[in-house]
C-alpha cells in the first residue's frame, strides 16, 4: 500500500467487484502468479502494474489467512514508502481497466469504516496497520 511522503494519505483504487455487485475502495493489491517469486518481489511489480508507481523502500506489516475457513490463500501486507510515478498502470484485466486511483485521508479510515465507505477486509487491515507503523506504535514484521 502507497502512503505519500508525509504519511498523510494512501493511494487506493476504486473498482467493480462482480462478486458483491458494486464498487470498493481498495489497496492496491495483486496475486502472486510468479512461480518462486519473493513476496516484496510481487509487491513491489504489483504496484507498478495496477496503479503505476515505484516504491524506494518496501516495508512488511504483516501475514494474513483471507478465509481460512474454506481456503488457504495467505496474503503479504507491505507499506510501500518514498513512493514515485512510473510511465503509468499497465491494467491486465477488465476490472483494472475500469478502476480509479484515488487519495485516501489517513485520518478518515476509522470514520470511512465505520460509515461503510470501507468495507474490504485487507485495505481496513492495511490501513490501520499502515497509521499505527508511521505513528511508530507498530513494527511490522521483520
């Protein structure tokens, strides 16, 4: 997830998602379909891939089951800082094709959340996590 130089916002992306049938505001995020490939290795072309921009320094908040319920996915949250424009997103697929990229008030997560403005379950993650690391109340993994 992109968070400007002051830490104020984070770049998000706003798109269609069939499967509930309305926008979301999300994290930029992608799969990792790259046999072997490192976690920060994915992050950071997956960012430049969906909105665009390059990260200097890549820092690893945390690891999460989405469902472990019914599958074993396990996403890998990093912070992307001392972010800059690329030559622009090269969208792969019909829903990156249609999606928005936006600035996101770090101060409004809570407020966002709780409106449900927010509701998709690795942004509201990476989000709080994202306030509490540039507040120096959380360390990331190492």
């Amino acid at each position: 997830m992109p968070v400007e130089p002051s830490g104020a916002r984070a770049l998000v992306v706003r798109q269609y998602r069939a499967s509930v049938d309305r926008e979301l505001l999300e994290i930029p995020a992608g799969k990792r379909d790259v046999a072997g490939e490192p976690p920060e290795v994915t992050a950071a072309r997956e960012l430049e891939e969906e909105i665009g921009y390059h990260a200097r320094q890549l820092d690893r908040l945390c690891e999460f089951y989405n469902s472990p319920g019914f599958c074993d996915e396990l996403s890998h949250l990093y912070l992307a800082l001392d972010i800059e424009p690329t030559d622009g997103p090269s969208p792969v697929g019909p829903e990156e094709s249609a999606m928005t990229i936006e600035w996101l008030e770090l101060a409004d997560v809570e407020q966002r959340i709780a409106s449900g403005a927010l509701v998709d379950a690795k942004s509201i993650i990476g989000l709080l996590l994202a306030r509490r690391h540039l507040a120096g109340e959380y360390p990331g993994l190492s």
